[in-house]
C-alpha cells in the first residue's frame, strides 16, 4: 500500500487473508501489522514515482523480463502529472 492510513481498509483486509502487507511509509505513519515497511517520503509525486520506478526496475530485471540496464521507460513515466 502507497500509505496506511488513507489504505487502512485495504491493510485489514490483507490480514484477514493472511497476505503479507508491504506498506510505503513515512515518519508520521504506524506499523502497526505492516510485514514489511519500506521508509520514504509517500506524499510527494516525484518521490512516489521514483519509488514505483524502481520497484518496476527491480522485478523486471530479476524476473529476466528486460536486460539489466535494459529497463526503457524513466521516471517521468511513474509520476503523477500535475
């Protein structure tokens, strides 16, 4: 989930699934039944671009879907337009 509060509804649903919850947090957010917190800024678009960017990045790479270096689009497709 992009923040835990606003996402509370999706977070409880989770637990009673059983399915892990990876939350995006700030310094103001709970933990509270969050497996895994990845700290960073989840109010601004720019930073919430670069965080999805990443994580697409990553799974592409590691899945042997694209090439490492190989990943085509930026950042700027990630963000939120204004």
């Amino acid at each position: 989930v992009t923040d835990p509060w606003p996402d509370r509804n999706a977070v409880q649903d989770a637990i009673k699934m059983g399915i892990p919850v990876i939350a995006l947090c700030d310094t103001n957010n709970q933990a509270n039944n969050i497996d895994l917190v990845v700290p960073c800024n989840n109010k601004g678009k720019k930073s919430l671009g670069l965080l999805f960017w990443l994580i697409a990045k990553g799974y592409m790479e590691n899945r042997g879907l694209v090439q490492k270096g190989g990943f085509s689009h930026v950042v700027e497709d990630f963000a939120a337009e204004e």
